[in-house]
C-alpha cells in the first residue's frame, strides 16, 4: 500500500471534502481524488460516497479510518521521539504550538512562558491562525499543542481532547479622556457610549451581547476585532471602551495608558490547551498546564 494515498485519504476524511483538505495540504482537489481513487483500486473498496456536494465515509471508509488514525498517530509519536534525540550535546525538546488568533497575545506569552523556563532547551515553534485552521493541523501532527479561548466542539472531526487552563472574569478599560465623558458609574456609563468589541464569532463577545440585553444597556459599536492587541491600539487613543481579561488588568493599563472602569464576574473567558493526547505527555506541555493552573488563573 502506498502511505502517500493512505495520507491523503485520511487528510481528506478528517476535513471533510477534498476542497479543504487540498488547502491544508497545498495540493489540488483533482489530484487528492487521483491518490483516493489509486488507494481505492488498490484496496478493492469505495472509501466514499457523495451526498449532494458533500463526500461521506463509507462502512469501509470508516474501517480504513480508524487503522490510519492509529498508523499517523505512531508516524507523529515517531517524529517526536526522533526530534528529541540528539547523539551529541545537551537534550533539545522542540514544542510546535498553535495559538488562536482570537486569543490575546499578552495571554498567550504568560501561558508559553513555563515551557522556556524548564532545566533542559526548548525550541518553541509558534503559528497563530483560525481556531478551525489550527484543529486541522493537530490532527496532522503538524502541532504539538492548540492554545485557544474555546474548547473543540464534539462535531468538529478532529480526535482531540481539551485540557482547561483556568479561566478569568473581564474588566472595562477606556482612557482617561474618554472616561470623564461617560456619564454615570459602571455599567450605566456603557449606555450609548462607543464600544470596541470583539468579534461576533467568540465565546466572549456572545456572552457580552447576552449581557447588555440583561442590563438594558445599548452602547454604540464602533469596531469589531479579531486582534485583541489592535482592539487594544484603538482603545489607548480614546476610541472607545474595551473589554479584557481580568488576569491581565495590570499589564493592560500600564501598556496602553488606560483605565479600568468595572469589571463584571457574569463575563468570563476560558483558555484551553487542546492535544491529541487525553493524558499529556510533552515536558513543556505539562509545564504549560501546572502553571496556568496553579499561578496564572489560580486567584
């Protein structure tokens, strides 16, 4: 059997169609389904069938499934262990870390930050990218690790598990200029004030709209952003009031010059670490986990 097509198979089964499986494989769909269809003539079976535009895993789809996830999951441990040997010189532990991009990046320094402070080398590799985008790259063994504000849904297909780093409530920030603007205390003063927010896709800003409408309260929306730091830019120049982890106050008004002006314990935002592992293994992922959950979110 030719692992290339077995690959290729399993790429395009985990993502779902040859579409999205040839933009993370940086091939074509038509030669994703040339190398599907040689496995299948080589197996004898039909790994798929289509559904309207959709392709679906057949009984024999799901059989072959199951033996590669087992087989990429030992190509991938294979990697690992070969990565980390070195015949001369001091150990070297490489960690290949996603970080969602809706993440706040000062959040994403403080919880890396153990994996460099261990006794052996760590070379860190980092990519910052879509959340959907990062679940794929795990599943390839491409990452060791997945940072992200929200854990994997049971309908992504990607064999994963989530690891809870902690969680923090959120406070309001704005500057000084704009503070004695606002008319009233926290939180009336939102009402009809410009509001920085963050996109409508994240658990935080879903959990924001929700609230406002409990507190009959309409501030007017002047930006939406995926870039928590760029969110942060406009907020230093007066922009508008902006909403971020509690756990990060401190860092947050020092940098940018603002000030807090309430925070709320109904808000809240989550961190993950997601692995492909259910019990970690990786040094610098463990490190990573007793950190976060014992000193950055332990208050």
């Amino acid at each position: 059997m030719n692992l290339k097509h077995l690959h290729y198979f399993w790429a395009t089964a985990r993502a779902g169609g040859v579409v999205r499986a040839g933009q993370q494989l940086h091939t074509t769909p038509q030669t994703l389904s040339a190398q599907i269809k040689l496995l299948q003539d080589r197996l004898g079976r039909q790994l798929f069938r289509k559904r309207g535009r959709q392709l679906e895993l057949t009984d024999d789809g799901r059989v072959a499934l199951r033996y590669a996830d087992e087989i990429f999951a030992l190509a991938g441990e294979l990697e690992a262990t070969l990565r980390e040997r070195r015949t001369e010189g001091p150990r070297t532990l490489e960690l290949r870390v996603g970080v969602a991009d809706a993440v706040a990046k000062s959040v994403a320094y403080r919880l890396l930050e153990p994996a460099l402070n261990l006794g052996e080398p760590v070379h860190l590799v980092c990519d910052e990218s879509k959340f959907a985008d990062l679940l794929a790259d795990l599943a390839l063994h491409r990452l060791d690790l997945v940072i992200a504000n929200e854990p994997i849904s049971r309908r992504v297909s990607v064999k994963a598990f989530n690891h809870e780093l902690g969680r923090s409530p959120m406070s309001f920030f704005c500057a000084p200029g704009l503070r004695r603007s606002l008319r009233g205390e926290f939180p009336a003063c939102l009402n009809d004030a410009p509001m920085l927010v963050q996109s409508a896709a994240t658990p935080v800003r879903q959990q924001f709209d929700a609230w406002l409408a409990r507190q009959g309260l309409a501030p007017r929306l002047v930006g939406e952003f995926d870039d928590s730091a760029l969110m942060n830019a406009f907020g230093r120049e007066g922009r508008g009031v902006f909403m971020a982890a509690t756990v990060l106050e401190a860092e947050i008004e020092a940098g940018f010059g603002v000030q807090v002006i309430g925070r709320s314990t109904e808000l809240v935002e989550e961190f993950f670490a997601i692995t492909v592992e259910r019990r970690i293994r990786h040094p610098a992922v463990v490190a990573i986990t007793e950190s976060a959950r014992g000193e950055l979110f332990a208050r």
